[in-house]
C-alpha cells in the first residue's frame, strides 16, 4: 500500500501533535512536517516532498481556505483534505472551491482518516459522511431540476453523495469498477459538474438525494 507523505497544517500545537500520533499509526500515511500557519507552511514545503495536507480552515488570524488556494496553485500535485471542527457547509463550499479534495471533521475514526487517503491519494474526494449526515437536512435548500436521471444514476449520485468510491461503488450494486467510473463521469458531464466536490454539492442543493 502506498504511503502518503503528510504536512499537517493546524495553529494549535497540541492539534497537531495528536494528529500526527494518529496518522502514524496508519498503514497508508506518515506525517513528516507540522505547520503552524502559512510561512512555516511554504518553507517547509520549499525543501520537502510532500504528497497530501491536512489543513485546518481557520488558522488563528489566517485562513486555511486561501492557504489552500494559494498552495494548490503552486503546488498541484499536492492533495489537499480539509479538517476542521467547523459544520458550517459555507466554509465547506469554500474549502472545496478552493480545491481542497476531503473534508473531515477533527471527531474522525481512524478507519475513516485511512479510507479518506486511500481515496483522495486515488483521485478520488472524500466528504466525512458524519458531516454529510449532519448538513443534509437542515443546510441544504433543494430546488426543481431541470436534469433527469436514471433510476441506476440515481443510486450512483447516492452512493457518491455518501462518501463512497468506485470500488465501494461497485461492491454495492454488483457492477464492475469500470462501470461505476463511467457512471460517475457520465454524471460529471450531464449535471455540468468538474469534480466530485463539485458534483456533491449540485446534487444536494437541486434536490438530486434525499
């Protein structure tokens, strides 16, 4: 398994010390630099390689949603996973236009902290599904499409809005995993969304799941 190499952004030192005990303790990670706020972030990724970053969104007087932006644009190969105590899905549409791939809550289990690198380090976005399930029915104000979809797209943008992948995806409704990508790309194009995040966020908000 692919280890991802993980910068944790966060401006409380004890936040940062704890994720990192946790993060070592995966198979799939190894934290090999802490940041406190954005210069320590840019000069640490000056003369390291760094594949994935745990961001916080609110860094003391600066903000983790332009820290992202401004790394991601000089950094695009880096993934980038929101973690925060925030259930706000304003900051979350903001983390996500950002370019950010994940957004975690800081109450995460460790097998979800796992599944959301294997995923994100894939390509693929991962929306903590305790923070889906937190803003569904209350955040989300849901409007008539225009747009129709199978009944079988339908499952799909289900199964997508929970957080799972093409493999889980797959396991689900006994397709194969080419099938669920293709699915997935298909409903990219029809609802006119350029990624899962985005994708995520149009289907809640035209009413797409329930």
């Amino acid at each position: 398994m692919p280890v991802a190499r993980i910068l944790i952004v966060d401006d409380q030192q004890i936040i940062r010390a704890g994720v990192e005990s946790i993060l070592n303790g995966l198979p799939n990670a190894k934290v090999v630099g802490q940041a406190a706020n954005r210069n320590q972030a840019f000069n640490f990724l000056k003369s390291n390689e760094v594949d994935l970053v745990f961001m916080d969104i609110h860094l003391g007087e600066e903000s983790g949603i332009t820290l992202t932006k401004e790394l991601l644009f000089k950094y695009p190969e880096i993934k980038v996973i929101a973690l925060t105590i925030s259930e706000s899905i304003a900051l979350f549409n903001d983390m996500i236009a950002a370019g950010a791939s994940g957004f975690l809550l800081k109450n995460v289990k460790e097998a979800e902290l796992e599944s959301a690198i294997t995923a994100v380090m894939e390509g693929d976005n991962y929306f903590s599904k305790e923070y889906l399930a937190l803003v569904k029915p209350k955040d989300f104000v849901k409007t008539k499409s225009k747009i129709q979809l199978s009944d079988r797209e339908k499952e799909v943008l289900g199964l997508i809005c929970s957080g799972n992948s093409n493999n889980e995806i797959a396991d689900e409704l006994n397709i194969s995993v080419y099938t669920a990508d293709q699915h997935r790309r298909n409903l990219l194009l029809k609802i006119g969304a350029k990624n899962t995040a985005q994708l995520v966020m149009i289907a809640f908000k035209e009413g797409f799941v329930n």
